[in-house]
C-alpha cells in the first residue's frame, strides 16, 4: 500500500504546501484546517493511485518497476478500491469545507485525473510541465484562500509552488527517460535530457531570485533571505546527475528529500514567528 499511494514522495511537500500557505494568510486555525489537510492527504494519494494504474503497462518493462500493480505486488482491482476509497474521503472533505474553496477543490480533481487519463496531459510536451506545477500550486493556494484573499503575498507563493511543481516533473521525465522514449512525448522527450537539465537549473534559480526579491522588498518576510543559499543544496544533485547516469535514478529522491527538510524549516521558522511576538 505503501508504495501505491507514496505518499513520502510528493504527499508531504504537498501537506506543508497546505500549511505554509495557511500560515501566510495568517489564519486563525479552526476545524475547516484538519478537513483541509485530510483533503489535501487524500486527493494527492488519489491522484497518484490513478496514475499508476495509468502507467502499469509502461512501467512493467522496467526492471525493478516503482509501481506495485507492474510487479504483479498488488493487483489492478485492489488499486482501483483504493482510488474509490481516497476519492470518498476528497468528496466528503469537500462538502464539509466553505464553498468558496469548491471550484479550486475541483479543479484538483480534475488535473488530476486528465493527468492520467482522458486527456492524458502526461504525454504532452510543456502541458505536462504546467499539470505538475498546478498540483501544488493549488494546494497552497486552497490553505491561503481558505484563510484570506488573494493578495500579492499569495499570488507570489503560489507562483513559486508552481516553478517546483515544474521542477519536480522535470525529474521525474529526466529519470524515466529511457522508458518514455519510444511510447511518450512530454517534455524531456522532446527537448532532450541535457536541454531538460538546465531548465530544471534554471526554473530553480529563477524561484531563488523570487525569494530573495521579494524577502528584500515585502515587510516583515526579510527572515526568508538566509534561506536563500540554501537552494545549492537542491542544485546540487541535479548537477550530479548530469555527470553520473547512475545517479540519475537517484537525483529525485534526492532532491524531495532535502526539499521538504528545508520547507519544515522554513515552516518551523515562520511558524513560531508567526505564534510569537515577532510580528505584534
């Protein structure tokens, strides 16, 4: 089950996106907040269910496939109960939170599912980049609005979502290259796998600069900027990857990992600014 939903992978970057985004609005935390994360928790393990399903095929000509339903570990039937199951969960929360999220709320769904099927926005060059970016961007707008309009502090968050949204489909296309080749046409496969490198580079340049402009001009976000070198650290094993092939299966991993260690702390940081007398 574990390796289903994978939730370690992308579930918890999503839950803090969630978090922080409620965090900035400076929301005053009521029972909406636990139904939003359970929301939050159930549509993304949804979202990557179906997606294996999707990919079962393709990833069993893998040799040690990541997806249990192309090893024969769990079978097609057991996934599809647990995407009913998760999807329940996401529609409940959804009637039990403000309908003033609902349109967002389904949008979620919705790129979630034409991620994988109907559509199937994975196999298009540049949507699927846009698809990825829009999967924690919409969280993290969900935990802003939910608390406070839409204003230039959330507009900026919610873009920088997006560029790692982007930069984590980017990873994903980079290491499943050799598999993607012949059947796929996302991103990777068209630009190539050096031209993809660097546009992971850049993309997370380009959120780093963001980050430090706006820790600069915006009032009270100036504890954001030693933050900022930090971001070599996520670098780092993109540049790795491009001279090591081997660790090019790795490099995701690697970069989800250090990722969410530095969201927590940046979570950890604000949010006991946030509780504490700094911003009174």
């Amino acid at each position: 089950m574990k390796r289903l939903i994978r939730f370690e992978a992308y579930g918890i970057l999503f839950v803090i996106a969630g978090i922080f985004g409620a965090l900035l609005a400076a929301g005053r935390f009521d029972l909406s907040f636990p139904l939003f994360l359970i929301f939050i928790a159930a549509s993304s393990a949804f979202g990557f269910v179906i997606n294996d399903i999707s990919d079962m095929a393709l990833d069993a000509r893998s040799a040690k496939p990541r997806n249990p339903l192309a090893d024969g570990s769990m079978t097609c039937r057991t996934a599809k109960i647990v995407s009913a199951v998760l999807l329940s969960i996401s529609l409940v929360c959804m009637a039990l939170l403000p309908s003033s999220l609902l349109l967002i709320e389904l949008i979620v769904l919705f790129v979630f599912i034409t991620y994988s099927f109907w559509i199937e926005v994975k196999n298009i060059a540049g949507l699927d980049l846009v698809y990825h970016a829009l999967f924690p961007a919409l969280y993290g707008l969900l935990g802003y609005v939910l608390y406070h309009p839409l204003d230039l502090t959330g507009i900026v968050y919610v873009v920088l979502l997006g560029i790692f949204g982007a930069v984590g489909e980017l990873g994903n296309e980079i290491r499943d290259l050799e598999k993607d080749r012949t059947e796929r046409k996302n991103t990777v496969v068209i630009i190539g796998e050096r031209a993809a490198f660097f546009l992971t580079i850049a993309f997370m340049a380009c959120a780093f600069c963001i980050i430090a402009v706006f820790a600069i001009s915006e009032p009270g976000f100036f504890w954001l900027l030693p933050f900022v070198p930090f971001g070599l650290f996520l670098v780092h094993p993109v540049v790795k990857a491009m001279k090591d092939p081997v660790y090019k299966m790795q490099f995701v991993d690697a970069i989800n990992n250090r990722a969410i260690v530095l969201a927590a702390a940046m979570l950890v940081v604000y949010g006991f600014m946030r509780f504490t007398s700094f911003f009174t």
